[in-house]
C-alpha cells in the first residue's frame, strides 16, 4: 500500500464515508421497516431517486470499461495507463447501480421472485442478467491486470467481451424506457443511443475527474498529454450526445402530436424545464465550447470544470427524461391509475395511491442515497489504495 493509503487524508475521508454509509444503511432499514410509503413515489410517479440514480450510475461505470478495453481492443496504448483506475471507477459504479434497483424493490427477498419466476419478455430481467455478466466482466478484468500473476493474454480475451457489454448494458437499460408504448417521453427508437452517448461523456468525465483527484494526491500521474487526449475525446462525446439530443427533439416535434407537444412544452418551459436547459447549457454547451480548444484541454482547472458540469448534466438528465413521462397520465379521470381503486380518485396529490401526484424526494430517499454513493466512494478508496501500488506509480511516471 503506497503513501494515499496511509495518508491522514486517507484515514479522514473513510471515517467520514463510513459514518455517511452506516446512516444510509440505517435509513435503508427504515425504509425497509415502513414500507416504500416514506419515499416520495406515489400511484402517479412509480419510480424516484433511486431509478435516477441507477440510470446515472449505469452510465458513470459502462463509460470507464469503455476506455479502459479499448485500450486493448483498439491497441490504444496510452489508454492501458489509465485502466486500472478505470476498472475500479467501473466496477464500484455498477454495484452502486446494482444496489439502487434493489432498494426500489422495496425488499431483497423480491428478487427471489425474478429467479423462480422470470419473465423472458421483461427488460428488467434482461437488465438484471446484463449487470450480473457485466459486473463479473469487470471482476475478472481487474484480477487478471492486478493479481501478482498478472495474464495480459487474458486481459485482453476479456476485453474483447467487455467493450460489447458494456455498450450493451447501458442499452438494455435504455430499452427498459424506450419500448414503453405508453409513455410519451419513453418511447423512442434512439433511446439506447442517447443512453450510450451520455453513459461515455459522463462515464469518461467522472474519469478524468478522479485521475486528476489520484495526481493531486501523487498517487497517479496523468500526465498533460494524456489529459488532453481524453479530454479531447470527452468532447467528441459531448457532440454525439447532443446531436442524439437534437435528433430525438426533431422527432417528437415534427408530426406535431398531442401526446409530442406536451411533452416538449414539459421540457422547455414545465416542472422538469429546469433540469433540461441546465443540461443542454450547462452540461453540453459550456463543456463542448471549454474543450473544443485543445489550449483549454491542456489546463487541469478547466479540464475539471468541464468534466463536472458534464456530470451534473447527464444527472440532470436522468431526471428530465425519467419524470417528464409522469407528469401528464396516460388516462385522465380514472379510478387509479395503477391500483384500480376508487379512493384513488379522492386522494390529495401527496398521497401515494392519488391518481394525479407530484414527486420530490424525501428524506429517505436522499439518506439512503448519500449512503449508497459514499459506501461506493468508501469502496473505490480502498481499491485504490490496495491495487494502485507504487509500482504502479513508479511506471506511470517513467511513461
């Protein structure tokens, strides 16, 4: 273990992450104890926080895998650098989102029902398998680059199998949403696109955030050259995502449809309309124009900031495309959307079997979350300081 994890800094930061962990797994037992009642879902709006989250946090891992197999796949040697960071950024990323869909079960015993009874026709079975193949990918991918017996053939055998997975598992993902006939806002043939484009701008910015977190700490040296390299490719990223944007708006907008026009009045001047302009401003305009110039790909600060913004809008994202299609109901006047009761239609927006609602997480919700990302955190230190050794440093650095 090199000098970051023995570290005071170190040793802070994981008290505090643990302390941040133990509170999200109390509130998880709350929650568990209560039932999913004390969240802000309701009959109207049946996915959250923690389904924003696992969209987020699919994307953030498939992004790292991607540069790092492509390093073999593609023979792009400078790329072989940064692979271990990434796995690690990868592998912690996918347990996240594999624990948030979990949590929105309402009960880990519920999963027991996909394995006995499992439905071929469901996306979420498909996803669940997807994860379960990509996180085992990951696994084996780290050991064989960081065991003392360290086999470059069989990494490379394995990355020629994750570079499709992880394209796939941010797709299946996508597919979830997007062959759902009866939202609005979901149904789209270019959904898993979108997906894919925002899982490698956001999967490669939070990269590049950490590497140059690792720098500053001396743990890793990125190096300018190579900085600017992804750098540059981030902003490629940035263009593709926004072009898929552009053509989804296209699309929607065009035949002029009741359900399309609402959807897009939602988006540009509705309750998610602030999440959707900070994101086309702010989470791709901003960035795109910050690295389009390679002098800027060369300052660690902008690089940052960019990288950032990239982030908080693919999140934002996650958000405007997943409660945009909740906020005007497939049926208006029904007894219940989903539960089929009556008292469905008397009940106050606020109540969980209302047939019209409004959603705002609660203070589960956002425990439960801090607690999942500082455990992931938590996690990825520990890695890091266990496998990022300083012979690893050492040959960094000579590179």
């Amino acid at each position: 273990m090199g000098t970051f994890g023995t570290s005071m800094k170190f040793k802070t930061a994981s008290v505090v992450l643990a302390v941040l962990a133990a509170v999200g797994v109390g509130t998880w037992i709350y929650q568990l104890m209560n039932g999913l009642g004390v969240t802000g879902m309701n009959n109207s709006t049946s996915w959250g926080l923690y389904i924003t989250c696992f969209m987020f946090f699919v994307g953030l891992s498939a992004g790292g895998l991607i540069v790092a197999s492509s390093a073999s796949v593609f023979h792009i040697a400078q790329f072989k650098k940064v692979a271990v960071p990434a796995i690690i950024l990868s592998t912690v990323c996918i347990c996240c989102a594999g624990m948030f869909v979990l949590i929105d079960l309402g009960g880990i015993q519920r999963i027991w029902n996909v394995l006995v009874s499992p439905n071929p026709m469901s996306p979420l079975l498909w996803d669940i398998c997807v994860i379960t193949c990509y996180l085992v990918i990951n696994v084996l991918y780290l050991y064989f680059m960081t065991s003392k017996r360290a086999n470059p053939h069989a990494v490379s055998i394995i990355s020629r199998f994750a570079l499709p997975i992880a394209i796939l598992v941010h797709s299946v993902t996508a597919w979830i949403f997007g062959l759902q006939l009866a939202r609005e806002a979901w149904y789209s043939a270019i959904m898993a696109p979108i997906f894919v484009a925002s899982a490698m701008d956001s999967g490669l910015a939070l990269l590049l955030i950490v590497l140059l977190a690792l720098q500053a700490a001396k743990v890793f040296e990125l190096g300018r050259k190579l900085m600017a390299t992804l750098a540059g490719l981030l902003a490629t990223c940035i263009a593709v995502d926004a072009f898929f944007i552009g053509c989804e708006l296209l699309t929607v907008a065009y035949p002029q449809t009741a359900g399309g026009m609402e959807t897009l009045g939602t988006l540009f001047n509705g309750v998610t309309s602030p999440f959707f302009w900070f994101e086309i401003i702010a989470g791709l305009l901003i960035p795109f124009c910050i690295l389009v110039f390679s002098a800027n790909r060369q300052r660690p600060k902008l690089v940052i900031l960019a990288s950032a913004l990239v982030v908080v809008g693919v999140f934002f994202k996650r958000v405007w495309l997943l409660f945009t299609a909740f906020v005007h109901p497939n049926v208006y006047g029904a007894p219940g959307i989903s539960s089929g009761s009556s008292a469905g239609v008397h009940a106050g927006a606020t109540d969980i079997w209302s047939t019209l609602g409004v959603y705002a997480p609660t203070w589960v919700e956002i425990m439960v979350v801090v607690g999942v990302v500082s455990l992931g955190a938590l996690a990825f230190l520990v890695l890091a300081s266990k496998l990022l050794k300083p012979s690893d440093e050492t040959t960094a650095q000579a590179a």
